[in-house]
C-alpha cells in the first residue's frame, strides 16, 4: 500500500495517507461524488480497478478512467472479484471492483465471499437505482424492492463495512471507516454504492482521513502463560495461513525448540517443506505422515498461528487432538475454540508476528536434540513413453520446472486440481501457493491468476480442471491488458473429483461428464497462445514453454481421468456426515 503506520509510544498505530502529502483535501466544488470517491480511493493507495461497466455505474466509471488508477474491463463480474482478491494478495495493495446495478452486483457476489473468507483488502464500487424511481420496475432496478438491503448494503457476514451514499456530506464518514478498515491486521471487504444521480452531484463537503488505532499487544501474562505451558512438554506448531508475515519467527521457534511443524493447505512455505522438522500438510490432500506423527509421538500441546482449524485444515480428526489442548493465536478474536469446542484452549488475540517475537525471547537457544520425526515421502514415478498423462507425473513436472526453477506463484482450482497440487507440490517460501479452501468456488483460480499475475507484475501459474476453465476463465481479458497468464488444464473430460467422489460415497450412475474441448485452439481463437501435451515426455518442454510466454498461454493436458486423486479426508468427512448412499436407495 502506498501508505505507513506509524507506532507512537503509547503502542498505539496512527494511520497515515500517502507520504507525498500530509492530510489529503479530497473534494473541492470542482469534484462531483463520484469523482470525490474516486479520488479517495487513490489517496488510499489504490492502484487497479477491476469489474465490468453498465448504465448505472456510467458516471462513475468515467471518473475512474479519468484517474490514475488503472481500469481494467473484465468479462464477468465474478471473474473480475476474483482477480481482485488474488491481485490484492499479489500487490499487497486494496484493490477496486466496479458493477453496475442489479445483476452486476449479484454477479460479484461469490468473488466478494471469497475475498471475505481469504482475509483480501478488496473495495465494491456499485450503482443503485434513484431514489425517485425505486419500486417502479426501473431496468436493472437495484433497491429494497429487489434485493436484500439487510447483508448486501450493511455490514454483516458478506461485507465488513457497506453503505448507500445518498449525498456527498456523507463521503468524511465513509473515508473514516475505509481508512480504519484497510490499515488493520487482516482482511477488508467494503461495498460503496452510489445512486446514479448523485454520482454526478457537486460534492461541496471536505474531507480528510487520519486516526489513531490501537495495536492488539500480546500481555506479558500472556506470553508467561505460553512460555509455561510449552516449556512442560513436547508441544507441535500448526502454521495457518494468518502466519504468512511471521515465516522467520516460526522457524526460529521450531529450531531452538525442536517443535514439529504442520500446515493448513493454504500455509504451504510458510514453514520450508523440506526442512526436517516438516512432518506434513494437514487436511483435505494432506499426508499421511501427520497422523503418524500424531500416533507414534503424540505432542502435549500444539501451538495454533493463523488456523480456524476448521474442515479443510483438521476435518475435525479426533487424532489431531492434543493431550494438554491448543495454545490458538488468531488476530479474530471468534476463532480460537471453535473448530474444537471442547478441547481445553488457551486462547490470545494477537497477530502472530509480534506474539513470536515476544515468545522467542524466552527460547533464545536450542534445547537438546531434535527428534526423528516422519516426513511427507513420495515416489517419484518414471515418465511413460506413450499413454494419458498421469496427474502425478504433471505434478513432478511442475515442482521441477516452475517451483523450482523460477519465482512464479501457483494457484490452484478448487477440485482435483487443488487435491493433486496440494498433496505433492513442495514449497520453502511463503507466498509461492494460493488456494482457497473455505469458500471453495470454482473459477476462482482460473480468473485469479489475472489478478495474482497483473499485481505482482511476473508471472502466475493456475493448475485447473477442464470444468472450471470452461465456467470463467478471462483470457480474453488478459489478452486484452497483455497479462501473461498461464493455465495448466488438467484436461479429463469431466468433473473429476465430483465423479471419483461420489463413486466412493456409493452413488452410481450421476452425470460428470464434459464434452471434449481442445482448449488450445479456443484460446488461440481469443488471441491468446497454447501448447498441447499429449504424453509425459512432453510435459517439460511445454512448461518451459509456457513459462517463457509473453502473451497468456494454455497448457492442456490430455490427463489420465482414472488416477484417484489424495481425495480420502475429504470423502471420509462427507460419509461421517451422511453423505453416502443407503441400501435402501440402492436397492
């Protein structure tokens, strides 16, 4: 972000605006609302709008343009959401998503939850129907007459902070609360709405952001509770993705203590996964060698940082549980207990950095040995020279041409691309994996890697499935901004996890089958470029092709559909909850 926090001695943080100036005026009689909101958002350090225009947001569309932030027209507002949210995680900056009303709005929906629920810092910019003509049947009509007010244009689950500007006297208010809500620890979701009309009103009313927020300090009766309560036993460290800023201090926790490390999915590199106190990924595609370590050594207690442990981190394995209980750190108050009610933890509000750096002082040199703890191990299987490719040959592939030998960030679809990657990818930096996991969408990496690509201005990877690629995939929009994307299209002809799953649940006979689709030829129809691979001893020179692209480039690969996928936690968890066919149903 083009913006600093500054800690005064009383451990309180003063947001700051940009450093070219001291407190930002944002409007003048000159500016209109939309041009007044427009003007705010870049004094607040956005650089990149995303989304898709209509009638109602013309006004304001135009005051984007006119700006310096860079517009980028999408083809689907839910692609444009999530491109946003990856391109926040990519840029490290908020980021703009703009529709027009009614549809426009709804479209964007998914893309907004996902960013909710991955912790992005993502601003919705829509339009709303006049107030004159609401409840008229106006085109596109967007108010309390045809859609929920309650959770769109409030606060609530969706949203952390939403409003209706219906005058410009209320802009000072609402830059207050953007400028409070992008300078804390976490995510940030806000939906600014304006009416049509008052876009192009006269903004007289002036305005400046600037506050004093307090930091969530770790007691030191806390840390002194901690430092007990690890000192007693052997304890583990499951690393969630809130630690991603916290890389250093977790693995000088786990080397000076010889604590084993485990992740969530989403924490991959967090804690290198090479290093021999890595025993493994947890949850859904993890590896076996968790639960190992967790029945041959059990810990006393394990020390939770940045994690809900909810289904996809922990399925809610009773084997996970510690003897002694969790130590959680969260900087969500709401999190710590509640994957696991009725397990004893100690909980603290803090963001995990500094929490580590107050613990570490009190663990400052290694004690004893380490023990021989189990690691992830898989086989590397040898290239057939004819046949389908099998997923786990592409993922080797992958790890050696793009992990390993570049600096590119993968993402990977939700499905049995996620499953594949997340099971056999190996990571020793933070910051190289997106998933996400809790919302789960389909589409959200194979429009993301627009976003993760445009924001980090370097290339970005998506391991996708054939079914996603054909929901949303924006490469006519990264054709048109020249963002060289790359999508790896593990090309089965189906919905692969949905058809092995159930399968496995007992269903038989349900429809997963797609239509075969040359994806290739269909992104060199868009302008883009592609490679086909039809055998594994072309995987290589097709990476490595792609990696070099300067357009966005398809690698569609003719997979093998019959290799089940690192898919059992997940299918176990749905069993567990009813989902699986009765001998009544059967017969």
């Amino acid at each position: 972000m083009n913006t600093k926090t500054v800690t005064n001695t009383s451990g309180s943080s003063i947001f700051s605006p940009p450093t070219n100036s001291k407190l930002t005026q944002l409007t003048s009689t000159e500016l209109t609302v939309g041009e007044t909101v427009v003007k705010m958002l870049e004094d607040m350090g956005v650089e990149s709008a995303f989304g898709v225009s209509g009638g109602g947001i013309g006004p304001l569309w135009a005051s984007l343009n006119r700006s310096k932030i860079q517009v980028l027209h999408f083809r689907h507002e839910s692609g444009a959401a999530f491109a946003a949210c990856e391109a926040h995680f990519a840029s490290d900056r908020p980021v703009v998503v703009f529709v027009t009303t009614g549809p426009g709005i709804t479209n964007a929906l998914t893309g907004l939850l996902a960013a909710r629920g991955e912790g992005a810092k993502v601003i919705l910019l829509s339009a709303t129907t006049a107030s004159g003509n609401r409840g008229r049947w106006a085109c596109q009509e967007t108010s309390a007459h045809t859609l929920p007010i309650s959770g769109i244009f409030t606060p609530g689950v969706l949203f952390n902070y939403a409003t209706i500007v219906e005058t410009g006297e209320e802009i000072p208010e609402i830059s207050r609360r953007l400028a409070q809500g992008l300078s804390q620890p976490g995510g940030f979701v806000a939906h600014i709405s304006i009416p049509t009309p008052i876009q192009t009103k006269p903004c007289t009313a002036r305005s400046q952001f600037g506050f004093t927020r307090g930091v969530s300090v770790t007691s030191e009766e806390a840390i002194a509770e901690s430092v007990r309560l690890l000192s007693q036993e052997p304890f583990a460290i499951w690393v969630g993705f809130g630690a991603r800023e916290a890389a250093a201090e977790v693995r000088q926790l786990a080397e000076c203590t010889g604590a084993a490390v485990m992740c969530s999915p989403r924490a991959k590199g967090i804690f290198p996964e090479n290093h021999p106190q890595f025993i493994g990924v947890t949850g859904f595609s993890g590896h076996a060698s968790v639960l190992t370590y967790m029945q041959s050594q059990p810990p006393h207690r394990i020390l939770v940082l940045g994690t809900r442990l909810g289904e996809p981190t922990s399925f809610w394995n009773p084997l996970m549980i510690p003897t002694g209980g969790f130590i959680h750190v969260d900087i969500d108050p709401e999190v710590p207990g509640v994957a696991y009610p009725s397990v004893p933890t100690f909980a603290i509000q803090s963001e995990v950095k500094p929490y580590l750096k107050s613990l570490l002082a009190y663990f400052p040199q290694r004690r004893g040995n380490s023990p021989i703890l189990p690691n992830p191990e898989l086989q590397p299987p040898s290239p057939h020279i004819d046949g389908l490719v099998r997923p786990e040959v592409l993922m080797d592939a992958i790890q050696k041409i793009i992990v390993e030998d570049s600096d590119a960030v993968i993402l990977a679809e939700a499905g049995n691309s996620f499953a594949w990657a997340t099971n056999r990818l190996r990571f020793t930096q933070p910051g190289r994996y997106r998933i996400s996991t809790g919302v789960g969408a389909m589409g959200h990496a194979v429009t993301g890697v627009v976003g993760a690509t445009w924001g980090r201005n370097g290339k970005a990877i998506a391991i996708v499935g054939d079914g996603a690629m054909l929901m949303n995939s924006e490469v006519s929009t990264a054709v048109k901004f020249d963002i060289p994307a790359v999508w790896i299209v593990l090309n089965d002809g189906r919905y692969n996890m949905c058809a092995q799953g159930m399968n496995l649940q007992g269903f038989q006979g349900v429809d997963t089958e797609i239509p075969s689709t040359n994806f290739v030829k269909l992104a060199q129809s868009m302008g883009a470029d592609g490679i086909r691979v039809s055998t594994e001893l072309e995987l290589e020179t097709a990476l490595t092709r792609a990696l070099a692209a300067t357009v966005p480039f398809v690698v569609d690969i003719n997979l093998d559909p019959k290799q089940p996928a690192p898919i059992g936690g997940r299918i176990r968890s749905l069993i567990q909850q009813g989902a699986i066919e009765s001998k009544g149903e059967q017969s």
